[in-house]
C-alpha cells in the first residue's frame, strides 16, 4: 500500500523567543518493510541533517534570532507491504541496549506484577505469550486521550487504566524489559483512509531470539501491517518522538499539530504547503 503523509507543526509566541534549537525525527527511512518513494522537510531556519545513536535520520532546527513562529511540514510517500513475517531492521546496537530501563518504562507495583503474569506463557512460547501480553495490556489500560502526557510513565498511566498509543507502548516496553525481553519504542503513521485525520501513532516492537524484531500494536491489538508508517526507534517517547527541542524566550507559547495520513490514491486532497494548519486534538501524545 501506498500512503501519503503531510505533518505539520506550528509554535507561536506572544513575545518573542531568543533563540530555538529542535530535534527533528520526520524522516523515515526505507527497511525490509517500507520504501520511501518521496519525502521532503521543510523548516523556519537552518536545518542540518544528521543520524542519531539508534539510526534514525533526523535533523537538527537552530533559530538563533529573535522569532515569533516556528512551523516545520514534513510530506511524501511511503509504500509499506503487507507481510506475515514482519521482521524489522535491527538497526546499530545488540538487543541487549533495550533491556535498559528508563524514567518513562519503569517496572513497580502492579505493573510489574502485570508482567509476572505472563512469565509463563512468554517463556513456552516467546511469540504466542508476547501477543498474549499485548492484549493484556490492552485489555488493563483503556484508550482515552486527555488523561495522559508526554511525560507519564509507564506505572503512572497503568495505575490511571487509561491513555493513548504512546503509553500503551510504554506499559508493554516495560512488562517486556521485566521479563528480560529487548523491546523498543516505535514512533510513525498510521493510515486510515477517508480523509480522517488523526495524530502521529505509536507501537513496540520486542525482540525474538532467532527471528528479529517483530511489533506490536497495543491499541489496536495488531502486529503492524500495511497501514502502519515507521519513523524513528528509541528506548521510549522521548527518544524517538518526532519533534523535541527548547528555547530562550517566548513566553504565552502555543503549539498546533496536523498530521493527514491517506492512502496515495486520495493524496488529490491532501494540502498544499503554506495552507492554514488546523488544531488536532485526537491520538497520542506524540509531537
């Protein structure tokens, strides 16, 4: 399937910043399981590419003078296949790196005693019991924008039993870690078709011994498939998440995302560059 994505991120001051720097994680790359036929990164200032630590291509947004508005578009195509045997990239590191906690997948109290209970059924059969998980997670932890943010943990989002894609990746990440599996935090798209716009999604992927990666998507109880448009890797959000930085100034600051994801043979209706942005509250946190 081909996709079409246009993503676009708009801060506005009500006095002047000073100075910018963001990290700019909006560039997918081709894998065994998406080719990227185009893809362009447009910016206010000077944008520099380089690769991070875990691969991902990214850009680095300095504005070293006073400003009011930042806006950053990423858009292109992207065809992904669909395939029983999902296996991704293992990108520059041994699996081992993401057996390492972080502050956002922390195992304590329920959560951990959530990832007990499926020692079991992970250790007889590594890829039956890892989907066993996700469903569990899923099943624990409702999908519900609002109650959540980009810095929740994964034990805080567990004890509310709510929160979107970016924490349910978190929670699985965590139960995975626990059980001594490598798992990552994906950033990417997710298509939908009809126009429908949504927020930038996000899954894990986990290692299996053997065979690679494989993903799961916990809010939607699937393995990534045909829809699913793969950005950037990291041990959790904020390693991975597609726009991150700071500034000196800018007080009163606001921030509008859009993000369109179409199938390519609906990209007649996509905007054009420079069209006015509209406020997207829906999906996870992930800008």
């Amino acid at each position: 399937m081909r996709i079409s994505i246009v993503h676009e991120t708009v801060y506005r001051y009500r006095s002047p910043a000073t100075y910018s720097i963001q990290y700019l994680r909006l560039s997918p790359r081709s894998s065994r399981r998406q080719k990227i036929m185009s893809w362009k990164l447009d910016a206010t200032g000077s944008v520099r590419p380089w690769v991070d630590a875990f691969g991902n291509d990214a850009h680095v947004l300095v504005i070293d003078r006073p400003h009011e508005e930042i806006r950053v578009r990423a858009r292109g195509q992207v065809e992904v296949l669909e395939a029983e045997e999902a296996i991704e990239d293992p990108g520059p590191h041994p699996p081992s790196v993401f057996l390492r906690p972080t502050r956002l997948t922390q195992s304590t109290g329920s959560l951990g005693e959530l990832a007990d209970q499926f020692e079991g059924a992970v250790r007889r059969d590594r890829r039956t019991g890892l989907e066993a998980l996700m469903r569990g997670v899923r099943e624990r932890v409702e999908y519900r924008p609002g109650i959540t943010h980009a810095a929740t943990a994964a034990a805080e989002a567990f004890t509310a039993g709510a929160g979107v894609c970016q924490d349910h990746a978190h929670i699985f990440i965590t139960c995975c870690r626990r059980l001594g599996l490598p798992a990552r935090y994906v950033s990417g798209y997710l298509g939908v078709g009809d126009n429908e716009r949504m927020a930038s999604h996000a899954w894990a992927e986990a290692w299996v011994d053997g065979v690679g990666w494989h993903g799961y998507d916990v809010s939607n109880r699937v393995q990534p498939g045909a829809r699913h448009v793969r950005l950037a890797v990291g041990l959790d959000y904020l390693d991975a998440c597609p726009v991150r930085g700071f500034r000196r100034g800018g007080a009163g600051e606001s921030l509008e995302v859009e993000v369109r994801v179409n199938d390519a043979a609906q990209a007649a209706t996509m905007p054009a560059p420079g069209s006015p942005i509209v406020k997207n509250g829906r999906g996870a946190q992930q800008q």
